[in-house]
C-alpha cells in the first residue's frame, strides 16, 4: 500500500493582498511567514539540546540562528506551486525585501555558501497591516503603553512586543499562534491559543461609545474629533484608534473618500481601500466623476428648461397685457361721435398710404386707429 504523501499548501491571505497589491506577492509573503513559524522551532530545539548538552558537562558548538532560515529560489517556486523561474522569484523577492517585510543576508558563517537567508520584520509587517485596518493574523502581538524612563534599544523593542512564550524573548519578543483556523496550522507546529489584544472591538456598542468619547470634545486642546466620521469607517471594518487618527488629522479627505468609496469598482476589501485612499488622497474614481457630469447635466436641463417656461409666461403677461390696452383704445374709439370717427379713420388710412387708401385692410387700419389714439393720450399727459 503505498502512504499518502503529504499535501502542498499554498494560501493568498486578504489583508497580505491589500498590503500588497499583488496576490503572488501576498502568496509569497504568507509562505516567508509559514517558513519563520518553521524556523523560530528550530530555534527552540537548539535551545533544549544546548541545555541538555550544559547539563552533562558538554558544549554545543551550534550559533543561535536568531530566526534567520536559508531558502534557495527554485525550492520556494517548487514549495508555492508558482513555477516561476529563479530570475523571477529572486524580483518577487526583492519586492518584499525593498519595503522591508523581509530581511536579506548572506551566509556569514560560510561565505563561500551563495544560498540566501531570510527574516520575516514582524514589527514592521503588521504596523503595516495596522495602517491598512488589519493585524497580522496568526502572531500574537501586544500593543504597550510607552514607559517614560529611557531604556536601551533592546529594552524598547520588547516594551513595544510582548511574547507569550518566555524561550521567544531573543526574537523580536512575538510569538506565532497555531490556530486551527491559521494558514500555519499545516505547518506541523503545536496547538496554542490566539487572540489579538489590539483587534477590533467585537460589540457595535463599544465602538460607538469611543466615537461618541472622541466627538464629545477637543483632544489635548485641538479640533473637536466627528464621531459621525468615525462610526462610519469603523462600520467598513475600520479599526476604531486608526479611523480615530484619520478623522483627528484629515476629516475633510476621510468625508470625500467615503463618497468616492461607493463608486470604487473592483475593491472587495472596503476598509483597506478607505485607508489607503484617505492617506495617499486618491483622486475621484470616474464613477464619481461620470455621476456628478451627470447631474450637472440635469441640472443644466432643469435650468434650460425652467428659464424657457418664464419666457413663456413673461410673453403671455405682456399678451395679456397689450391686449387690455387695446381693449382701452377701442372703448376710446367707440366713445368718439361720428365726425371725430372719420377723422381719425382718415388719418389713420393717410399714414397706412396706399393700402389704407384701397381700405382692403381692416386689421392695419385698427391697429393704426389705436397708435394715434395712444399718442394723443401721450401728448395730453405731457401737457
């Protein structure tokens, strides 16, 4: 009977994704973080046969390996399943080393040994993630209240990351968690406990309040905090203190990005979006812009629209206006006795020349009849 062999594993992770912007780089850095998990056991065991050593008088002659572990290219193409040549997975790793998620050096015991080694920034990994709204899933990491008193770099370090096992303090002071939910749980490493201290709060309530506390009043003497702004973010999954920093240092950019963010097409991970958006000042999607072209448009119309309506009812008025005045002349003509009548008749056909001698044109001639009955009136009221 031949034994099943063991399965590869080969996870895109979320957050990794939107830290990235690329997912093989996000499968590539998830498996550096499965191969540290890997490397900070070996370092354990060292430990414990140098204490078993210690213990019958030996000496281990075996250098801590301080969480560094050595890959070759073609060995992490074959382990990811990407089958990228060895010129591409060394560029896919120097995109993770340049932002600095992943430390790179050589040999130093062995320099004639070309083969790579590599350390995974934990620190600088998840303040990263942090910024974008997320946390480093799978690492138990601490945030620490800074102490006042100064203290070596070493001691800073620590202060800032706490370990929950007492054998990781020579590492960065973070421990890995073996979650059966975590990517790293098919990496063969124990069952521990996980729970991140610095999550976002699980209760709608508490994050309402905290927004509520910071819109209550000005920070350290500064502007008023909008909570509205906050509560908003942290309903996209925000975390509270990061959408608290964003709505203290940029209200103005954190209103507009939240508009836009419902025309932002293609962006699944809503609070990594708002974030990056908001401290890189995204200019507006062209969903946005198409919409507000739009409704500028209909505005335009309504405009046009409204302003040929008034024409129309300012041309009725003046209608109805001359049209009373007619009617006044006429009743002026009417009143006049029948020798009054001929006269003006006869001015009237006189001034409307030989048209109004052919008499074939009773409208003119009316509409004469009042223009001199109007300057008559005229001439009386300059009298």
């Amino acid at each position: 009977m031949v034994e099943p062999r063991k399965l590869k594993r080969a996870t895109i992770k979320e957050e990794l994704v939107a830290l990235t912007n690329d997912a093989i780089d996000a499968l590539l850095l998830n498996h550096f973080l499965r191969c540290q998990a890997m490397a900070r056991h070996v370092e354990r065991y060292i430990e414990e046969e140098r204490a078993r050593f210690n213990a019958h008088g030996e000496r281990l002659n075996m250098p801590p390996t301080e969480g560094w572990f050595y890959k070759k290219s073609d060995e992490m193409s074959e382990e990811t399943m990407l089958g990228l040549s060895r010129s591409n997975m060394r560029a896919r790793i120097a995109k993770l080393v340049e932002p600095g998620w992943i430390e790179e050096r050589d040999n130093p015991f062995q320099k004639w040994d070309k083969t790579k080694q590599y350390r995974v920034n934990i620190r600088k990994l998840d303040a990263d993630l942090r910024e974008l709204g997320y946390h480093l899933d799978g690492w138990l990491i601490e945030q620490i209240a800074p102490t006042k008193q100064r203290g070596s770099r070493s001691k800073s370090r620590s202060s800032e990351i706490e370990s929950r096992d007492s054998d990781s303090e020579s590492r960065d002071s973070v421990t890995e968690s073996g979650d059966s939910d975590s990517e790293y749980g098919d990496s063969d490493l124990g069952p521990s406990e996980f729970q991140d201290r610095t999550a976002i709060p699980s209760s709608t309530t508490s994050i309402n309040n905290k927004a509520e506390q910071q819109a209550g009043g000005a920070p350290q003497g500064g502007p008023a905090v909008d909570g509205e702004l906050i509560k908003k973010m942290a309903a996209l999954n925000v975390t509270v203190d990061v959408a608290i920093e964003l709505a203290e240092t940029a209200p103005e950019e954190c209103a507009r990005q939240l508009e836009y963010l419902l025309y932002r097409e293609g962006r699944t991970n809503k609070a990594a979006t708002l974030v990056k958006a908001i401290r890189e000042r995204w200019a507006p999607p062209d969903g946005w812009v198409g919409q507000q072209e739009a409704v500028r448009r209909e505005e335009a119309t309504r405009a046009e629209i409204e302003h040929a309506r008034q024409g129309r009812e300012q041309e009725a008025e003046q209608r109805r206006a001359a049209e009373g005045a007619n009617a006044v002349l006429d009743q002026m003509f009417a009143a006049l006795d029948p020798r009054q009548q001929a006269r003006v008749d006869e001015e009237a056909r006189d001034r409307l020349g030989v048209l109004g001698r052919l008499g074939q044109n009773e409208a003119a001639l009316q509409a004469m009849r009042r223009t001199l009955l109007r300057e008559r009136l005229s001439g009386l009221g300059a009298e």
